[in-house]
C-alpha cells in the first residue's frame, strides 16, 4: 500500500483536481521526446521527389500510369518550381495529344453524374475498346477541401478497370485555375495514351462553361420532373449542350422521364441551329440499372462523326485553343498584379478608403493598377 502511494504520479494543477472530483485524477501528458533523428524532418520536406521533364515525359508516352499521376500532381502544384517544371512536360506532350473524344458531363448533384460516368465508362472500354481518363472541374472543392467530382469511390468498377484513369478534380485555385489544370490534366492523359475523355462537372454555375470550353461533346444529365427543364433555358445551359439525357428512367419513374424527353425535345425547338448544324438529341436511360447505355454512347459518337466530317470538330478545337490562350492571359495578368509586392502593401489602405468614401472605386482601381504597370516598367528599365 505504502509503496503504492509512493509511485503515484503527482497531482497536477488542473480544475477537476480539486475535492469535489475526488476518484478522478487528472495527470500531467507525457512531454514529446525530441527527434530522435534530426534528418527524418529534413527529409520528409523533400519527399516529393522531381524526376526530370525527359523522365516525366518517357513515362507518359509509355503509358506509364503512376508516372502520369506523379506530372498530374505536379501540374496541380502552386509551387513555382513545380509549375516550371510541369510546363516544360506539357509543352513536350502537346504533339503527341489532340488524338481523344472528350466528353463533358454535367448535372446537379443527385443527377447520377457518377453512377452514370461508372456505366458509361464501363460499356464504353467494353465496346469500342481504348482507354478512358475521367477528370473532373469542381471548383466547390477549393471550400471544402475534398473533392466530390471525379471521386473513385464513387465510380466503382470503372475505378477497378485495368483501361480507366479516373483524377479528382484540382483544388487550388479560383475556377480558372482550376479548369486551367483540368485542360492541361487532358494534354498529359492524350499523351499517355487515353483516347477517351470524360471532364465530370457539377451543373451549377460557371462550371459548365469551363468544361464546355474543353470538350468535344456537351452531355448534359437531367432528371425528370424536378422543373429543372426551366431551369435549363433559364441558365442558358441547353444551349451548350450537344445531347440531353434523362437519367433514372426506370421503375415507375419511366413514364415521367419520356414526358421530361419530350418537353426538352419542345424546348430545343425555340433555340436557334447550333453552330454544329446538329440540333441536340433528347435520350432517356437509366444509370443505375445500365438500360440505354449504348444508345447514349452511340449518340456522341454520331455526333462525333459527323461533326469531324462537316469541319465543326477542328473549328471548335482552334475556338477552344483561341479561348484558352485569352484566358490564360487574364489569369497571368491577374496573378502577376495580386501578387506584386507593391500592390499588396497599398490594396489594403486603398481598400479602406473606398469604404470610407475618401475615394471611389473607379479611381481607386485606376491608382493601383498605374502604380502596378509604373513598377513593372521601372523594373524592366532596369534590367535592360
Ligand atoms: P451525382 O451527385 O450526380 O454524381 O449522383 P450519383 O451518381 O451520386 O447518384 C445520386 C443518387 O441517385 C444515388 O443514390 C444513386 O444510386 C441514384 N441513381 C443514380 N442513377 C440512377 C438511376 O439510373 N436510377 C435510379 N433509380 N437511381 C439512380
């Protein structure tokens, strides 16, 4: 007994120390022992291991899957030397890519984007053969830190396919940044191979024309009777879409779903010719239970066809590459203008005097982005 009390921990200070939680004893945490081994901290700063742009790019070329994850995650890096990096490898694949149907689906959520993409992935690889790289734009994931588009768990046997490549949408950045990844992801995936392109995107927002602006075909997923029929032409959505679809169209769910087809059918008619000279086809399957599967593939591939045979394939490419570089230097000039150490000292206070009506936004706007273009000539001067 005796000598039990003498190896007892000693009390603590601590509020539930005292007499009234007697039977409870709160003792000290055992402090952290120091590293053991100072170089195990250092190391793991450089886990990330950099293989060189020809090593990257070999990889690729050969299909090499973890290789082309390992470029992927490098594109997706804001690290500047990173970013180098993935640029060169890019630039090295852009001739071996182009070679791809890409195909964007869209849909809110609960649409059965990812059951979908699970079927059509697998039907798809089955009959037509190839390879099939499934990435997806979620710009929502920069919030929530996880990314629900593109997610494997949700897309079980495409995920288990020796022939699918499925990557979870970026999650740095603003939409641009993160459709920029997106597209450049698409380069890397034609190179190593994948003749097929799935871009999953969620059917809310500015999203949809991202991914619109990167594909070959527009598929948009609709469910019947949820009055999202309105919803469409009021977005402006069915307009960019190459083919609609109403999933879930089983059990008694059918008959709904054939109305929902035929109202979209009506709808299509007030929108002008698409620049396809294809007007879009209304089908409905059903995801789930994997019913019309094939007649959905076999529409974007008719599409596919005729679009490559009538010229509107190559021209909305050259729109897209068009697009792409204008966007680009919007984002550069952005990027460059935020992160200027000048900006950055002055935005806050100029901030404030906006609010505090000393100036207005306009002229504020313009102070800033003179004093901007003032140090970046002064900058340039003196390194010529
Ligand atoms: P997402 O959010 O658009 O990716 O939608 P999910 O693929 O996660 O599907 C949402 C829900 O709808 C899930 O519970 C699915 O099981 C269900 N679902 C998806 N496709 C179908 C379908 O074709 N028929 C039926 N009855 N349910 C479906």
């Amino acid at each position: 007994m005796k000598s039990e009390s003498k190896n007892r921990v000693p009390k603590m200070e601590h509020p539930e120390n005292g007499d009234e939680f007697a039977g409870l004893q709160v003792n000290a945490g055992v402090a952290q022992p120091s590293t053991v081994n100072p170089w195990l901290s250092r190391m793991r700063k450089h886990r990330q291991v950099l293989f060189t742009v020809d090593e990257y790019v070999s990889g690729i070329l050969k299909g090499d899957v973890t290789r082309l994850s390992q470029a992927v995650t490098l594109v997706e890096s804001t690290l500047p030397e990173h970013q180098v990096v993935a640029q060169e490898v890019i630039e090295k694949c852009l001739p071996y890519s182009g070679n791809s149907v890409r195909v964007g689906i869209s849909g809110v959520p609960g649409a059965g984007k990812s059951t979908s993409i699970d079927a059509f992935g697998v039907h798809l690889l089955n009959k037509y053969g190839g390879k099939l790289a499934v990435l997806a734009i979620d710009p929502s994931s920069e919030k929530t830190k996880g990314s629900i588009l593109g997610d494997k768990t949700r897309m079980e046997k495409l995920a288990v396919h020796p022939k699918s490549f499925i990557r979870p949408s970026p999650t740095a950045g603003s939409l641009g940044g993160v459709a920029r990844k997106t597209r450049e992801t698409i380069i890397l995936c034609e190179a190593a191979g994948y003749n097929n392109i799935f871009v999953e995107t969620v059917g809310v927002g500015q999203s949809e024309t991202a991914c619109h602006s990167m594909v070959d075909f527009f598929l948009l997923i609709q469910l019947a009777g949820t009055g999202d029929e309105l919803q469409g032409i009021k977005r402006g959505i069915m307009e960019i879409a190459d083919g609609i679809v109403i999933n879930k169209a089983d059990g008694d769910n059918i008959d709904r779903a054939r109305l929902a087809a035929t109202q979209f059918k009506n709808a299509l008619h007030l929108f002008p010719m698409p620049e396809s000279g294809l007007v879009p086809e209304v089908l409905c399957y059903s995801g789930f239970y994997e019913l019309g599967i094939d007649e959905v593939l076999a529409m974007i591939f008719s599409h596919i066809d005729h679009v490559k045979k009538n010229g509107y394939f190559d021209y909305r490419r050259n729109e897209q590459a068009k697009f792409w570089m204008y966007e680009s230097i919007n984002e550069q000039l952005k990027n460059g203008f935020y992160h200027n150490p000048t900006i950055r000292e002055l935005i806050g206070p100029t901030e404030q005097e906006v609010l505090k009506g000393q100036v207005t936004s306009f002229v504020a706007a313009k102070r800033l982005v003179d004093k901007y273009y003032q140090v970046q000539s002064s900058k340039y001067n003196a390194q010529s």
